[in-house]
C-alpha cells in the first residue's frame, strides 16, 4: 500500500527565468513556422546570457522562398518575446541584446524517416518513452506541489506587469513542501520564493510583505498555519536576473514543465519542437489519456506511458498504472486506449488539432493542469475522452 502521510516538495520558474526565456523564443518561432504552414518542421533551441541570445536548429518549410522570409524575423520574434516577459535591463534588454540566428533547414535523412510516402503512414520524429499522469488531488487533475508553486508564480507575474507591483522583476522561483495526510493535500510546511526586485534597498522581509498576500490568496483555505516556515529571498538581494545573472537554455526545466517530481519522465523535452516530435506530442497525448481514466472515475492516479521507434508510426507499448487505486484493470485500460485513440504522430495532431500556433503560452508555469483555449490550445487538458473509455473498457 502506498504512504498515505508524508510531505512533497515541488517547485516551478517564472516566465523570466533564464531557461523560461529561452523556452519561450523558441516556441516563439515554432509558432511563427506553424502559422505559415501547419506541417512546417521545427526543432528550435535556444542560449542567452549577458547582452545575448543565440538561436539554433532546424527548420523546414515546403516554399523556400518563404522559409528564407521567416529567417528574416527570428530576430524580432525573440525580442518580441524579451520585451514582454520585461526585460528592459541594462545588460539584457529587449531592444539592445544581440541575436544571433543560426537555424538551418532541416536535415534530409531525419525527413525521410518521419514523412508519409508511398502509402507509408508518417513515422515518429524520434525513439523514446513518454509519460503521462493526473491524480484526483487537485480540480485540475494535477498534484498539488507543481500546480500551486505554478500559481503563485503566475500571480505575482500578473501584478507586476499590470503594474500593480513595480517593485518585482520578471525572474523568480517558488517552491511549496505539502503535506499529505490520508493521501490528500492538507496544508504547506513550508514556502520558498526567490523573486528579483528592482529596488536595491528592499529587504527580503520587504519583499515578504509585498508577495505574503498573493501567496495566500492562491492557496486552498487553511493551507497557511502559524507552523507554515517561509523563505523569500533567503539570500538577500536579488537584483542582476535573468540572463544577464545565469545563462539559459531551452529545454533546461523538465520537471517544472510536467509533474515536480510526482512522476515519472520519458527524458525528452517540449520547447521548440513541432509536434511531428514525439518528445512532445505523445507526451502531451499520454496527459490527456491518464486525466481522462482519471475523469471517468476509473483511478484516483494513473500513469501512462507510450514508446515509440523513429520512422515507425504506431506506439510500440503503452503501459498504464493506476497504482492500487484503479476499479479497472490496468491491461484493460491499455486495450481500450489502443481502441479510442490513433496513437500514431499524425493521429495524436489531427485528435488534438495540434498543428496551430499555440506553443508559445506553454513555455511558462507548466504544460499540464491549464485550462483549454477555445483555438485548441491546452487541447491536451480536454475530458472528452470519458465516455469513448467507458464503453471500451
């Protein structure tokens, strides 16, 4: 059986972290691919530091003529994205950081393993293993730990760009130790939260004062006792941040951008990959099948995992786990998954319309545990499976 009383700790990154920065200009250009042409190919990645940011990759899109127009805006796109997260800094600044754009078309013997031909249904962009998992802990079907330390940070973005909270700067971490009691998220023991500041003379208790309430007010009620241990800005200042004050990287904060550690993951990550990459979409296909055996009522927890050959269209397994608190059986899920859902590259986009611009409003505060967007963004978060699973099981 497992534990039922413990304490979980997870944490998550604001849009300005150095990774965070780097993540979000590569699903920038993703984006801007994917907006002229749904099949276009794209792996981006993407390195900032002081006064700097390089973007590298391949790209591919059917008109060259084209592909050669949209290399031309790689570099507005990242300062597009630099200025809105509110870099404005003297050594990183949205309007004087050089970029240095190094993508390339991409590679032939990578293209010919995943496009469809001569009746060959498209293969996977790569090998590789994904996971998925819900759990009934939150209304979202998210563990507690990730999707409250995403809250805060989501918060405290929201009033320091509406101006609400001038003092705060885009960088910053949270981190929420939970406590379990029955296996249910009863309260925190304790608060992390770096935040970068912009007036030097503020304490770390003057930045408690001015994060307390925000924290409090996205938290569940009673969460925050007397016993609660807080850590805002327990090293003292934090005013050099994002790029200029640790280098970044796209594809750095896996576990930020999935589950915080609650569990497990394939090793691949999101950012900057069209969803031709398995890396991505099946790890976005195996979400929506766990939180929809979850939705059904079949399992408080479920973890599914899909594996995949480059080339190869069909998942070569797929597992799933409802570690002891399913009413079906695991091999039963498994079937009825196979039977619902075309698990193959192109089947897992057309079921998710994943072939639109809506990567970019991934790069921060998680992939998972979002609310769907009426253009099919967060498709992935979408319950509509319930029924189709019930009656194949």
């Amino acid at each position: 059986m497992s534990r039922q009383n413990y304490t979980f700790t997870s944490e998550s990154v604001s849009e300005g972290h150095p990774d965070k920065v780097c993540d979000r200009i590569s699903d920038a250009v993703l984006d801007a691919f994917l907006s002229e042409e749904p099949e276009a190919r794209v792996a981006c990645e993407t390195f900032a530091t002081t006064n700097r940011v390089v973007i590298g990759g391949e790209v591919g899109l059917s008109d060259q003529d084209k592909l050669h127009e949209y290399m031309g805006r790689i570099d507005q796109i990242a300062r597009d994205c630099i200025k809105d997260i509110g870099y404005e800094q003297d050594k990183f600044h949205w309007n004087t950081c050089e970029i240095t754009n190094l993508l390339h078309e991409q590679s032939a013997h990578i293209a010919q393993g995943v496009d469809a031909a001569d009746n060959k249904d498209e293969g996977a962009g790569d090998q590789g293993i994904m996971f998925g998992y819900a759990t009934n802990e939150t209304p979202a079907l998210m563990p507690a730990p990730i999707q409250y330390s995403h809250a805060i940070l989501r918060r405290l973005a929201e009033v320091r760009k509406s101006g609400g909270e001038p003092a705060l700067g885009p960088d910053a971490k949270s981190q929420l130790s939970v406590v379990y009691e029955g296996g249910v998220p009863v309260g925190v023991s304790s608060i992390v939260l770096s935040t970068q500041h912009l007036d030097e003379a503020l304490s770390s208790e003057d930045i408690r004062e001015i994060v307390a309430p925000y924290i409090t007010e996205v938290l569940p009620d009673g969460w925050i006792s007397d016993d609660t241990v807080w850590h805002v800005n327990p090293t003292g200042k934090f005013v050099i941040g994002g790029p200029d004050g640790d280098a970044g990287l796209t594809g750095r904060k896996i576990i930020v951008d999935t589950y915080g550690g609650a569990a497990p993951h394939g090793g691949g990550a999101f950012s900057g990959k069209d969803p031709t990459k398995v890396d991505r979409s099946a790890a976005y296909a195996a979400r929506y099948l766990a939180k929809n055996v979850v939705a059904a009522g079949m399992a408080e927890r479920c973890t599914i995992q899909l594996s995949y050959a480059i080339g190869v269209s069909q998942p070569l397994s797929i597992y799933a786990d409802m570690h002891g608190t399913g009413d079906v059986a695991p091999a039963d899920i498994e079937a009825a998954i196979g039977k619902v859902m075309d698990l193959s590259p192109r089947g897992i986009r057309q079921h998710l319309q994943m072939n639109k611009p809506i990567y970019q409003r991934t790069a921060a505060y998680g992939h998972f545990g979002r609310e769907p967007d009426a253009d099919g963004g967060f498709s992935w978060e979408r319950t509509d499976l319930v029924d189709a699973l019930k009656g194949a099981v």
